[in-house]
C-alpha cells in the first residue's frame, strides 16, 4: 500500500509541474495537449 501511495504522490507533483509548463503555452497548444490525454485515456479502458 505504501509503494502505491509514493506512486500516487510522484504523479501529482509530475502533474503540478507539468501545468505550471503548460500555463504559458497558448490555448491552441493547450487544447492539443488535453486532447492527446483524452484520447490516450479513452485508449487505456476496457
């Protein structure tokens, strides 16, 4: 439970520091970014 625990907490801070990066970006660059995770997500379920 611990190992997931440390798994879950370095996905958040990866995710903190990666909206901090994507902030500055224009929206066109932003909406691109959101739409390849969408679509990587809907590719993981089943």
């Amino acid at each position: 439970m611990e190992l997931a625990i440390k798994e879950l907490e370095e996905k958040a801070r990866a995710a903190g520091a990666a909206s901090k990066k994507l902030a500055f970006l224009p929206t066109d660059v932003k909406n691109r970014a959101l739409l390849n995770v969408a679509e990587a997500l809907i590719g993981k379920q089943d």
